[in-house]
C-alpha cells in the first residue's frame, strides 16, 4: 500500500499548518500506515503458522480418537469382568440356596420321623 505523504503535507500547509509541522505529521501518518498494514510475508508467516496449528490440532484429533477408542475398550472390558463375576456370584449363591433347601429338607423329614415315632410309641402306651 502506498502512501503519498508528500500530498497529504501539501494538504496540510494548504490548510495554514507551518510547513516543518505539515511534513512531521504527513511523515508520521505515512509510517504508522506502513507499520500498522500487514506485508504480504506478515500473511505468508501467518499462513505458515495457521497451517501447522492446524496440522497440530489434526494431529490431537487423532490422538483424542484413539484415547476414546481405548477408552471404550477398557469399559467394555470392565463391564464383562463384572459380568463375569456377578454370574460366578449368583452361581455360588444358587448352590448355597440348595445346599440350605437340602439340610431344611432334611431337617423336616428327620422331625417327621420323630413325631412318626413318638407316636407310634403313645399310641403303645
């Protein structure tokens, strides 16, 4: 971009300012335009950087994908370990449930018994 300073000072001894002051404020508008406008190598750099946080970001979009990834394997594998011992546990409850029946089972026929011998005995007396 380029700026006509000679102009704009022109302009302003036009307009009554002393011709050192015209110059030193046409001079300083021309040198804070050039430094405040970007180059084209300002926007190349830009673009260089832009393209290598993009390639950093892609590059932890990845990574992101297979921490996810992993993620749920382990879950998965969490959650049929724990299937696995829920069953082992509800199998083991199941035997000692049966294994109570049996000795309850026991039990009232060996009272039966008992009560069957009793009396038969009274029934002697």
């Amino acid at each position: 971009m380029h700026i006509d300073t000679l102009s704009i000072a022109r302009d302003l001894k036009a307009a009554d300012l002393p011709p050192a002051q015209a110059e030193a404020i046409a001079t300083a508008i021309g040198q804070a335009l050039r430094e405040g406008v970007a180059t084209k190598g300002d926007v190349e750099a830009l673009k260089g950087d832009f393209d290598s946080l993009a390639q950093q970001i892609s590059g932890l979009d990845r990574r992101l994908d297979g921490v996810r990834e992993q993620g749920r394997n382990d879950l998965k594998a969490a959650v049929e370990t724990l299937r696995a011992e829920m069953k082992a546990l509800e199998q083991t409850l199941r035997a000692a449930i049966e294994r109570s029946r049996n000795q309850i089972l026991v039990w009232i026929i060996g009272a039966q018994v008992a009560l069957s011998g009793l009396t038969i005995a009274l029934v002697k007396l």
